[in-house]
C-alpha cells in the first residue's frame, strides 16, 4: 500500500507500511536494548508526544529566521538535480527528514523548472540498507533506474549517504540497474553527499519537528511485523491531525522559492573535502575527549543534535554560542528535559548532542 499521510494525494506516496499503535517503548528501556545488542534501532518505536507551546513558539521563530534560506537551498538544489538528469525525475526522499525537501523539489521541478517529476518516500535504516521492496515498486511502476534522485535534509556524520551507496550498489548487483546511489540535501556537514545546496549547519526549521512537519509519519520501523514482501513499517499519527504543520510548511516554501526568481544550476563550490576533514577530526577528538567509545553516541549539527532531545536519551547538549538564535529550540529542550549543557567555542557546528551510554546507568 502507498499513501500520502498528511500531506496532498499528488505531492509524496509513502512506501510504507502502515502499522497500529502498538508495542510503544520508552526511550530509556529502548537506549539499553538498543546499546546492549538486543535490539536493533529500527525495530522499536518510542511515543511521540506534540510540542510544548513554548517549543512551538521556537519553531515559529526559526521558520521567521531561516526559511527564505531553506527555500533558496531548495531552488538551488532543484536547479542542480534538474541539470544532472535529463528527461523526467524521480524523486526518492528518504523518510522522513528527506520528506518535506522532496515535496518541496518536486514542485518546484515541475512548477519553476518544468520538468517532470514524481515522488516517492522510502525507508532506509543502518545496518539494514534501504527499502529494496520500495525500490522494485518504483521501478515497476515505469520509473527510468538512471531518474532516480536520493533526497534527504542534511548529513551529519554521513551514516545515511554511506549506507545510501553501499545497498545501492547491492541493489544495482542484484538487478543489474544502474541507479545512482549518490545522496542529494540542503546542507553537507560530512563531505559525502552527491550534490548538496551548502555545506553550512543552520537551523532547517523542518529539523526541529517529528511527525508534524513530515507528514503525519514516524520514523521507519522493521520488525516482525515487516513481511518479506512488504515495504518497511511505520505508524500514522492520526490523532495529531489537529496539530499538523505539513502542508502548510511545505507550501510556504514553495511560494518563497517561487518569489526569488530563476534558479542557478550552479551552487557555491564546496569543499567536501574540508568538511569531512572538519568531521573526521572532530569526532576523533570528542570520542576522547569525552570517554566514548561508540560513535554512534555522538551526534553532530543542528540536525541531528535535535533529534537526540526529541528521541534518545541525551547525556550532554554542546553548544559554540548559546546566545546564537540556531540553538534556541536546543535549549529550551535541554531545559525541559533536564539535560546539562556545555559551551564550546571551538565547535565546528552550532551543536552537538552525546547520547548517554547504557553503561552509565
């Protein structure tokens, strides 16, 4: 089944599986199952929750302060794929974080740039690759292999883009295609994307929300419930419909993209390799400077940061500038969840969050 959760019937169709409400585990049982090898990440799902007021309020903030930018980036990055790919698109956000930045692409593919485009949702998870069900749908569906276009918000430690190629490269063996497993996003603080609009870590607003800005979806799950033939799971938030900030979001950016004029094909040269330096360096010297040994506790960017507080269990927010308005949101969870904070000058990014070790008790 493919839907298009909260979001319009023609902007995204999720290739997920829709599950039930069930089986919720709290974040501190789910960190010890995780950290001890009981469990994977993806087979667990611990419960949302909506936003304080006072968090919302932030996110209106950094909508104010960084959405003109994230629309640019998005024109910028439509204009770079729709230079990369002759004839139609297909766009494959990864969910969920690449949803909002694909529903945003393909309109401004088809309404700016006037280029055919279609886009899907897939579930790609560590360890586990991606979604090879949802990829044999695409294909069968009459999608060129060479149209695909891997899409996501951001890179942090540049997990996601490695595992993006590797499975891939897996799938193009299988089923002797040749789709280009390169990763496409709005801002590359690894150095391992494809094709990205920056290299900066700002506050993409869309970062700062779960299911409420992707969608109405929760992060992908595989579990038992996950048949060979079916695509990967996930649950609906139905009962946030009320609180939804989805379309409006995205529409927003599309009329600001819209309004600032024809887009260049061509972005600001990057320096990928400088920014995985930057990253390779720092996280050799935080995996000693703060006694870790696993580098998946470590979370660099805005990003990522974020999604520790909204769904792991953090041990240390570090901040380069608190007063800095890309930090806001982060405080102020870190406030809420009694979570201690540190500053760092010398940061590379806006933030980072270590997540505490099952060891610590």
């Amino acid at each position: 089944m493919n839907f298009s959760g909260s979001y319009r019937s023609g902007d995204v169709s999720f290739l997920l599986k829709p599950l039930a409400l069930q089986d919720f585990v709290d974040i501190p049982e789910k960190e010890r199952l995780i950290q001890s090898g009981q469990r994977h990440y993806s087979e667990m799902l611990s419960p949302e929750s909506l936003p304080s007021a006072r968090y919302l309020e932030v996110f209106r903030q950094a909508c104010a302060i960084n959405l003109e930018r994230m629309a640019r980036d998005c024109l910028t990055l439509a204009a770079l794929i729709a230079a990369r790919r002759s004839g139609p698109i297909t766009l494959v956000s990864l969910a969920r974080a690449g949803t909002p930045v694909g529903v945003v692409l393909k309109h401004l593919l088809t309404g700016v740039l006037g280029r055919e485009a279609a886009h899907y949702s897939v579930s790609i998870i560590r360890d586990r690759g991606i979604d090879q069900v949802a990829l044999e749908h695409i294909l069968a569906a009459g999608h060129a292999p060479e149209s695909l276009v891997f899409i996501d918000g951001w890179t942090g430690k540049g997990v996601i883009s490695r595992e993006l190629e590797t499975a891939v490269a897996s799938f193009n063996a299988h089923h002797g295609t040749a789709i280009d497993g390169g990763l496409y996003v709005l801002s590359d603080l690894a150095g391992t994307a494809a094709c990205a609009a920056s290299c900066d870590d700002y506050l993409i607003p869309s970062s700062i929300l779960n299911a409420t800005v992707s969608g109405l979806v929760s992060r992908s799950i595989l579990n038992d419930a996950i048949g060979p033939g079916d695509f990967h799971g996930c649950v609906y938030y139905q009962q946030f419909e009320a609180h939804d900030q989805s379309q409006r979001f995205a529409d927003d950016l599309i009329a600001r993209a819209r309004g600032q004029g024809q887009p260049q094909g061509t972005a600001a040269p990057m320096d990928r390799a400088r920014a995985a330096a930057v990253s390779r360096q720092y996280m050799q010297a935080a995996l000693a400077q703060h006694g870790i040994a696993d580098v998946n506790l470590v979370k660099p960017g805005i990003g990522e940061a974020t999604r520790v507080l909204l769904r792991r269990s953090p041990r240390l927010l570090i901040v380069r500038e608190p007063q800095a308005p890309e930090v806001a949101h982060l405080l102020l969870l870190a406030q809420e969840k009694n979570i201690p904070v540190a500053t760092d000058p010398g940061l590379p990014y806006h933030a980072v969050s270590l997540i505490r070790s099952a060891l610590d008790g």
